[in-house]
C-alpha cells in the first residue's frame, strides 16, 4: 500500500487516496476514538445494503482495522458538478436527471427510515455525493450520520443549527424532534444549484420556474405538508 496524498480531513475520519497493486483507492481512517461509534455506524450501512444498492452507495472494499477501503472516484463529490456539466455544455435535460437521481438515493434513504444528517449547508450536503466515473451518475459517499426514524423522531447532532438551508424544525431555538421531512426542505437548493450554471440566463430562470410548484410544496413551513420523495420525481 503506497499513500498518495490526503483529499480530506473530517471530524470523524481522514481520507486517504492510496496505491494498492497499481490502483488507487480511497482510504478512510478514524481520526479519535472519541468518534469511533459514528465510524462503526458507516461501516455497518455499508454492509448492511452493500448486496442490492450498489446504484445508490458507494462500494466497499474491505474494512481494515479503523481503516475503510473504497473505490476512488476521479471526478470528485457532488461540489463538481456544475463544473463538469459547464465544461460539458450539459442542457435542462440532462441537469435535472440529477436531481431526480439525488431524490432516488433520498427516497432510498426513507424507504429504511434514514435521514441525511451531514447537510446542514449546501456545501456539506453536496460532499455526501460522489459523481461515478463511467455514467457519472451520483452516489452516496458517506453513511456515517444517518439515524432512523423508525422509532420516532431524531436529531442531527447535539450543537445548535443554524441558517436558512437547514429545515424550519431544525433550527435553534427549536429542541423538538423531526423526521425524514427535513430532507425534502433542501431538494430545492440543491435541485437549483444542479440547474443553475452560474451564467443566470434568462433560460435558466425559465426552467428553474417550470419546477416552482413542487420546490414551494417541499418549503412548506409545516414538515407534514411537503411531500414525499415519490411526489417528487
């Protein structure tokens, strides 16, 4: 195994580009012990759904101590993307197929009663992706913060939320609990960031509004008013 060089440093882990008989790979390493227990908890989804959801996860490739082993992904996570589809000349089309691709992984992730917790900005929530480099399709990179529902409602963390782009319910003062439905508040951003290429033409803005009606739907202020991920796409 030959390091490369470090793509990242988290909370909970370090990502490691290495060299392993002559292909890279990525390796994640814990960083303390104190977060051992979120570690475990992505290494046991990875498991978990690693049979049947290939199209939705990232591949694991084997587990080493505090050590994880996944492919390497040349094109980088989902904060890439406007550039690869500037670069590409990529139409309305062929943009809003990866907002229906982000709202399947998001309708995957309810489905097992799952709720994105690493996205309280839209730069944090774009890294939880990593875009594929032969479809280029987008797939889940991180599966370390995502509690279930399945008992009830949760809560992303134990710090304070704050911001406009986190949901109404997660954000301080308020201390109650929440669902999925948090999930649904932020389709919008990251749905119009997809589209936008940045150039604000008068294009865009016109394909931005044809999907006006379902983003108010998904920023309604009352979670059980925004609908689910199927109602989506």
């Amino acid at each position: 195994m030959n390091p490369i060089r470090i793509l990242a440093r988290g909370t909970v882990k370090n990502i490691w580009l290495i060299e392993w008989n002559h292909q890279p790979l990525v390796m994640s390493t814990l960083t303390i012990n104190d977060f051992k227990e979120d570690f475990q908890a992505n290494i046991e989804n990875l498991i978990k759904f690693r049979s049947e959801n290939y199209r939705f996860i990232i591949e694991l490739l084997g587990v080493c101590g505090n050590s994880i082993f996944t492919p390497y992904y040349l094109y980088g996570d989902m904060n890439n993307l406007r550039e690869i589809l500037n670069a590409q000349n990529s139409n309305f089309a062929n943009r809003l197929s990866y907002c229906i691709r982000y709202v399947e992984i998001l309708h995957f992730l309810h489905q097992n009663y799952m709720v994105m917790c690493d996205s309280n900005d839209l730069t944090k929530t774009l890294s939880q992706y990593l875009i594929t480099n032969d479809d280029r399709l987008i797939i889940i990179n991180d599966m370390d913060a995502l509690p279930q529902t399945i008992n009830g409602s949760i809560k992303c963390g134990h710090r304070p939320i704050f911001g406009e782009f986190s949901a109404p319910e997660q954000r301080y003062p308020n201390n109650e609990g929440y669902d999925h439905k948090t999930d649904i508040w932020k389709v919008p951003d990251v749905c119009h960031w997809i589209i936008n290429d940045g150039r604000n033409s008068k294009s865009i803005s016109f394909q931005l509004r044809l999907l006006d009606w379902i983003h108010q739907k998904c920023k309604s202020l009352k979670p059980d008013k925004r609908p689910e991920t199927i109602e989506i796409w």
